[in-house]
C-alpha cells in the first residue's frame, strides 16, 4: 500500500509542485544492470569475450517487440561472476532482414555503447520518480525486457543524449 500526496506551494517569485510518495514506492537504484553493446559483427564480438577475454555466457533472448537477438555475459571472469552483483555486458543483433532499432543505430552511429542499464527495485515507482521530474519516457509503463526482466527506457533528450533503461529484476520467490 502507498498515498501519494500532491500540493502546489506559490512564493512571491515561484511556484513548485510538492510530491510526496508515502509507502512502498519510491525510486532505488540497485546498480548497474548491464551495457547494451551494438556491434557491426556480434559473432566476433561473441568470440572475443568468450574465448579471449574468458567471460561467463550468461544466456540468448529474442526481444520480439524489438526485433533484437541478446546475448548476455558476465563482466568478471572470476570463478563466482555468476552472481548478479556484477554488471554484465548485453550484445545486441538486430534480427536479420528486418528493420529495427540496433539496426538503425549501427547504420547512423557505426556501432558502440547503446545504453545505459540501471537495476531498479520497483519499475513502476522508478517511471513515476522520472515523470515527476518532467524527464521524457520512451516507455510511461514498464514492457517485457530479456530474461524475465520488466524495462522502461528514458528518452536521450532528457539526459544529455544517453539512452537509459531501467530494468526490474525477476524477484524470486
């Protein structure tokens, strides 16, 4: 259960909108989730993280919604990087022959960083926090992200050209 409360509060020179959220929702970033890697070659990519770098593969998703392949590794190649504390690295592939978002990024940036993860504890009031503060969303409710993962994204032009994605973890029971 929550109460959100609501007030404006006018000065003589400004006027604020008060917001107040009582209960379980509030905004909490847990860390890093991962970085979503856009590569000309994923294959290579794949090859090299593996075989030469000697990092864990955690797992492959295919986002339907967003016509992308993920293919998921652990950052650490330490014995216990099987746990979630550490950021991993996403590669993305856009499905081929059809137009999607890695696609387009790859042809207009070449390639590189596509985002930014965040681990939230609660989707829902991490979206809230950010709509409170006037910040664009790409998504104003969460969707269906890779691995059982509840994301919302946040439009670049509200953080200075980074595309950031909030990411709900599959709690277990």
């Amino acid at each position: 259960f929550s109460l959100a409360i609501i007030f404006s509060l006018k000065t003589r020179y400004s006027h604020y909108n008060v917001f107040f959220l009582l209960g379980c929702l509030k905004m909490n970033i847990l860390g890093i989730s991962h970085l979503g890697i856009a590569t000309k070659n994923p294959q290579t990519t794949r090859t090299f993280f593996k075989e030469v770098l000697g990092l864990s593969f955690l797992g492959e998703e295919l986002v339907k919604e967003q016509k992308t392949n993920t293919f998921m590794f652990s950052s650490s190649n330490e014995q216990n990087s099987q746990n979630n504390a550490a950021a991993r690295l996403e590669i993305l592939e856009n499905q081929p022959n059809e137009p999607g978002p890695i696609a387009k990024f790859i042809e207009t940036k070449g390639g590189g960083i596509h985002h930014l993860a965040l681990q939230v504890e609660n989707i829902e009031a991490a979206i809230e926090h950010m709509l409170s503060h006037h910040i664009q969303m790409i998504d104003s409710t969460p969707r269906p992200g890779a691995h059982n993962s509840r994301i919302a994204f946040i439009h670049p032009k509200s953080t200075g050209g980074i595309l950031i994605e909030l990411v709900e973890e599959q709690r277990g029971c």
